[in-house]
C-alpha cells in the first residue's frame, strides 16, 4: 500500500485575448477560488480592450503574444511566448469557468498517464470532448453541477485524442519549448508531436465548462477514420447520453463533494449509540469524505458480508463482499479480508480509517499503514462481554477469571461460538496492533481510559487521548427547554428515557416503582417493548418509541424534574446523559464508569451507588427538598452543549499531518456513490432485495408488503377482481406492521 504523492509543481496561465475579454473576471474569479495551486498569472495579448480588461487585475500579467490573432496557431502563440519554467503549466483561456481543484485533478491525471505530452480535461463545445451528445448544447447546470455528475458516471480513466483543446489544457516536457520555431500552424504542431511518438490525452475526470468561450473547434482536418471512429465509438458515448439527459432536466445531483481526503468508518449494523456516534461525526466533519463499511450477519457470525455505504444510510450498499469464511465474532487476519482493504484503499482513495467496532471483522484493519483511529467506544474484542463487567466493573481479567465469566456471567452471552483460548489470543493480537504508531487511541470518557490501562498492563505505554462525544447542533437545539426556572410543587416528575434492559437498570427500576409512584408520575420514554409491563399502573406513562426529532417536544410536553440513569455496568460514555442535560434535566445516576466521571454531586446532577435502596432514598431526598432541583436546573440551563462539531476538531487535532498529498486523492475526487448504475451494479445484480439491517423487522415487512401492493395493482395480467382481493388483506397486514 505504497503511497505516491502529489507532484505539486505546476503553474496556471490565464489566456485572455480579444475574443474572450469580456469572461475574463469570470474565469480569473473561478480560478482563484477552485484552484489547490497558488502560482497564477495572466498571458495577455497587448489591446486596449485586454488592458482594460486587465485593470486591477492582482495577477502577474505578460502582454507578450502579439496583437494579431491567428485562429490556426492559438497553442504555437502560446508556447512561443510563455516560458516553461515548471514541469507543468496548465492553460485556461478567458470565458472558461472551472470546478473545485480541477488543477490537482488534471495534474493527478498526468501523472497516472506518466510520459504524455498533455492532458485536456472534458468540456462543452469540443464536439470531441464535449460531455454531451451535441456540443452545441446549452446547459441549464453550472460548472460543479456537470463536473460532480461526471464524477460519478465516469470510469476514472485517459484516452487518447487527435486534437489540443483551446480553452483548456495540460501541458508538459521541454516538446513545446523545443518544436515552436520549426511550424508554423498548430495543425503542424500536432502533425510534429505524432512523428515523435508523443501523446495528447484526455480524462474523464475534469469538467470544465467552455459554452461561453469563442474558439476554434473544427476537426474536418482529421482523417476519416479518426472522425468515424469518435463520432462512432466515442469513449464517453454512454455517458454523454446520459449528461445530456440530466442537463435538459436541469437535474442537480443530490449532493456536491468537495475535494476532500477519503475517511473509511468502521463499525457493524446493530445501530445504537455507536451507530449514533458515526451519523453524528460524518454530518459534522468538513474535513473528509466519507465511506462506511459495515460486517452484516446475525449472532451465529457477525460478518457474513461486509457492505460498503457511502453513509450512514444502509438502504442500498456502494458493494458487498460475501465471505466464504464468515467471521463469526472477530478475526486475528483474514487472506479475504486483506484483498477487501486492498481494493478499498486503491478503488476508493481511501486516505485513514477510524475505526468504531472491529465486531464481524478482522484485526488486519489494525494492521495498515494508513492513519488509524481506534475509538473505544466498548471492550470488544479484549472482552467479549462488551462492558467488562462480572458482577461489578471488573479491574483485572486472568484465564482463570475469564474462564469464569464465560462460564457464569450473564452479559457474556453474545459470542457463544469461541471457547476461552480463542479471546485470551484475541486479547494478545489486539493489544499488540493497538500498540503500532499507526493507530491513534480515543476514549469518549476518564473511565474507559483508565480501566483500559488497569485490565492490560501494556496500554500504560500508549498514550490514549480523551475526547468526550457531542449532539448535533440541530439535535442539541431541539431539545432546549424553556429558559425559566420555576418553583417545582405537586407531585415529583421523573423520566426514565432510553430502553428498559437488564443493564440499564431494569430490575432496580422493578423494584423501587411501588414506593416512587407514591409520590412520583414517571414518564418511561423510548423504553420498548420491555416497558409494557409497567403500562397499567396509574402514575406511569410509557411511550415505547419515539422519533428523534420528537425527543425535544416530549420533554417539554411532560416537563420532568429529575431523569433516572440507572445502569448496572459502567456505560463508556452515554448519549441519553447528555440529552437530558441539553433538555435542561437533572439526573440521578449510578455511580458507574462515564457516570462518575461526568456528574458532579449536587451541581449538575446526583449519584448513587447501583442499589435500589440507595436510589429510592435520594428521590425522597429531592422531593422534600425542591430547591436542590431548582439548583442544578438553574446550572444547566446556563451550561454550553458539547456539540459534535467540538468532538471533531478535537479528533482533527489528532491525525496526523502529511507534508504531501496522496495522488489517490484526485482518482474521482468528487464521487459520490448515488448512481446504482455504475457503483456497485455488477456486485449486486444478484441480490435484488437491499435491506436496512439496522431497522427492525416489522418495518422491513410493511415495506416488501407496500412494494408488493404496487407491483400487485400494476400487473395487467391479473383481472380486476383478482387485484383486489389480492391487495385488501396486503394493505391490511402493511398497516399493522408500520404502526406497531
């Protein structure tokens, strides 16, 4: 996984002659804001129309070419008065408008094309290079709009051409130096470079757009067969068909890529706080692209396929792999999975990883000279517990006390297919390649840090960075409470927000319900299907699922005075902790890892040791005792939420900083991954049903349900009747299914 860098030498000449004086702002403004290079200047021809033109103009300007034009030696004028003074010097003519580091992306080109002449990127008006069917075809879509549908239609490759584009080009070597005092035609210019044996390509890779350029664009002079061969073999054919299509449309694509290095996330499809986290990074970070690889499968192997997203979205997979050998929990290494990064790093441009789960994958991803983040957001795979918890937050993990665990715990249930001797190797390769320079190590919270280096010895001599997680800042908005602290009477309200499982506190919660209801109305919010249990006592509200974005109003609505966290294991960070505090909600806590170190005893909130007595005392403590509540209200409500953006700077900080930029980066700099047609296809013919593992079953049901209802009413082979006696009980059973 050699890395090839940038070659960062090259120039940028701004042509402007008579004809194209009047677009001269346009493209100089162009340049200068989409250009990576910074060595501009202007080749100018001596009119007073150009001078004017020219006028405050913060470029160095040479009026050397002469002032009579001649529409068969554009590139010979331009040669013979433009010294070649860096390997490579890239034209553009006034009237053209480029897009985002369209510089970097035909110099990438050049030198993946190595020993060529030059290199023209695609355009409008060239009936050769055009990214249209008709190059006399007006556009309704601006410069990035075109450029970013031809990066995801293109294939990422050069191909040769007959012809030197005047409004753009790419030129490099000592040939054009040399050859200019020996023709006198750009035709013979041409003529002389095919004798040496040199080559002027094109790429598909760069779209810049000419239509308001005048220039010289016939090509009756090449042979017959040249011309036959374009107009009828044209390496862009299929994709000029399609261009021209969403051109008529005026169809933006549904996303604009910046020119970003390439981040690849890691993580599984069981959603949760891990799969929060990454929809939270990826929305917040400005200073990558993103890609999502995901293990698929089910508790008998988490990695039966591993799927490629473009996002955090799961609907349908940029590829997937199918693994002969699946991973049933994780793997040390993997022949396959090694050839799975390989074709990532070199198809898709990836330029670091961040990995959140190594859950359903291999350690090799540990293993890659790529700039790696490691971010702990559990113990897997030094525990296969998760929460490292046996009884109580456990401090050290012998053979003997693993053996245990296996054998005894009741959390250590999710791996079942490894014995004892396959973790205890686990642990020992994993600390190992987290012990690489590669690897970056981020805990969320000061617990995670320090029962790391407590369990294994080994991590006291890696350095592990604190970098607490962050909301969204339209999530963290949305849940902005009044800003008014009023007097708390009556009886006490309490939310318990988030699901009811044994390790979140379920049985503590049983038990102390009776006495609470008491004195308290408890709102059990997201607690799912564990929550019907407690539907029928009277000063109980369940709300078993909610949408995210309802989250603020519901807190609002039913206006809690204090939320109840009461996990059994030490949570590594907890998203539902600062979602009440956004909401401008006290807490009383358990006295557990990301608890204990975020909750401060009477200032933003209690803790208590994980016993029912012990919670059930503070809440009469705080109900007698309403000012406390106002207290710490009052604290929050003037408190700064931590927002993601915050978290990503902070994860900025940390990669590591490259004095160079990798040549991958300009591959198909913009890709966005939205066109099934081309990413993808051949991979997944074979599947013709893509589903959402993160949603659950009953929404994946009504959806094949409502799809069969469609294809059931527009079928003409069935009659009428048939239709719908077919359809009536579809619906139906859809219905149920959605609203449940």
């Amino acid at each position: 996984m050699t890395t090839q860098p940038l070659d960062d030498s090259w120039c940028i000449v701004v042509v402007v002659n008579p004809d194209n004086a009047g677009g001269l702002h346009r493209t100089l403004a162009s340049v200068q804001a989409n250009s990576l290079g910074t060595v501009i200047s202007v080749l100018a021809t001596d009119t007073r129309d150009v001078r004017e033109a020219l006028s405050g103009c913060m470029f160095p300007v040479e009026y050397t070419p002469p002032a009579t034009k001649n529409s068969q030696a554009q590139w010979l004028t331009i040669c013979a008065h433009r010294p070649f003074a860096t390997k490579r010097n890239l034209f553009v003519l006034a009237g053209a408008v480029v897009p985002p580091h369209w510089d970097a992306r035909l110099v990438a080109a050049a030198q993946y094309a190595g020993d060529v002449a030059g290199v023209a990127p695609l355009c409008a008006r060239h009936p050769l290079l055009s990214v249209f069917s008709d190059a006399s075809h007006k556009t309704g879509l601006d410069v990035d709009d075109i450029d970013q549908w031809l990066n995801d239609y293109a294939a990422g490759v050069e191909f040769t051409v007959p012809v030197m584009l005047a409004s753009c080009m790419l030129l490099q070597g000592d040939f054009w130096r040399d050859e200019c005092s020996r023709v006198s035609t750009d035709r013979e210019l041409l003529a002389a470079l095919r004798n040496m044996g040199k080559d002027l390509i094109a790429t598909d890779r760069v779209y810049v757009d000419d239509v308001n350029v005048r220039y010289d664009n016939d090509i009756s002079f090449l042979p017959r067969a040249y011309q036959t061969a374009y107009m009828t073999r044209h390496p862009l054919q299929n994709m000029r068909h399609a261009l021209t299509e969403l051109s008529n449309r005026t169809e933006k694509p549904l996303a604009r890529i910046q020119c970003l290095p390439v981040q690849l996330h890691i993580g599984h499809s069981w959603g949760g706080g891990l799969g929060r986290w990454m929809e939270d990074f990826i929305a917040a970070d400005v200073h990558h692209n993103h890609l999502v690889l995901r293990s698929v499968g089910d508790l008998s192997a988490c990695g039966q396929t591993i799927s490629l997203y473009r996002s955090m979205d799961m609907g349908f997979p940029v590829r997937t792999w199918t693994l002969s050998e699946p991973v049933t929990s994780i793997s040390m290494g993997n022949y396959e999975y090694r050839r799975i990064i390989e074709t990532l790093v070199a198809e898709y441009s990836v330029e670091s990883l961040m990995i959140s789960s190594l859950i359903g994958h291999s350690l090799d991803l540990l293993r890659t000279p790529l700039p790696t983040t490691m971010v702990l957001h559990d113990f897997f795979p030094f525990c296969p517990a998760l929460y490292a918890t046996f009884g109580s937050p456990c401090h050290s993990c012998t053979g003997g006390e693993l053996r245990a665990c296996s054998r005894d715990n009741p959390l250590n249930s999710v791996f079942s297919v490894e014995g004892d001797d396959f973790w205890l190797a686990a642990r020992s390769s994993f600390v190992d390649v987290l012990m690489r320079e590669a690897v970056t190590l981020v805990a969320p919270s000061h617990s995670v840090m320090e029962r790391y280096r407590r369990l294994e010895p080994r991590l006291q001599e890696k350095q592990i960075n604190l970098v607490p997680h962050g909301l969204s800042e339209a999530f963290a908005k949305s849940l902005a409470p009044c800003l008014s602290v009023e007097e708390a009477s009556g009886r006490l309200r309490v939310v318990v927000l988030g699901r009811l499982a044994a390790e979140k506190g379920e049985d503590i919660f049983a038990e102390i319900l009776t006495d609470l209801a008491s004195f308290a109305d408890v709102l059990l919010l997201g607690a799912g299907k564990n929550g019907a249990q407690f539907d029928v006592i009277p000063s109980v509200t369940v709300i078993a699922s909610y949408h995210k974005d309802e989250l603020g109003q519901l807190l609002r609505t039913h206006c809690p005075d204090i939320g109840l966290l009461l996990s059994t294991v030490p949570e590594t960070f907890s998203y539902t902790l600062s979602e009440l505090w956004a909401a401008g909600i006290p807490v009383l806590a358990t006295r557990l890892g990301a608890f204990a170190d975020r909750v401060d005893d009477g200032e933003n909130g209690w803790l208590v040791e994980p016993d029912p007595a012990a919670v059930l005392a503070q809440l009469h403590i705080l109900n007698s005792r309403r000012d406390l509540l106002l207290h710490v209200k009052d604290r929050l409500l003037h408190r700064t939420v931590r927002t993601a953006h915050v978290m990503v700077e902070a994860y900025a900080a940390l990669e590591p900083q490259s004095e160079s930029i990798p040549l991958v980066r300009y591959k198909l700099a913009r890709r966005s991954y939205r066109n099934p047609y081309v990413q993808g296809a051949a991979e997944e013919r074979g599947q013709a049903l893509h589903i959402n593992h993160e949603l659950p079953y009953r929404r994946v049901l009504a959806d094949f349900l409502d799809y069969t209802v469609r294809k059931v009413a527009q079928s003409p082979g069935l009659p009428g009747w048939l239709r719908a006696v077919i359809i009536r009980p579809l619906r139906y059973f859809a219905a149920r299914c959605a609203c449940k």
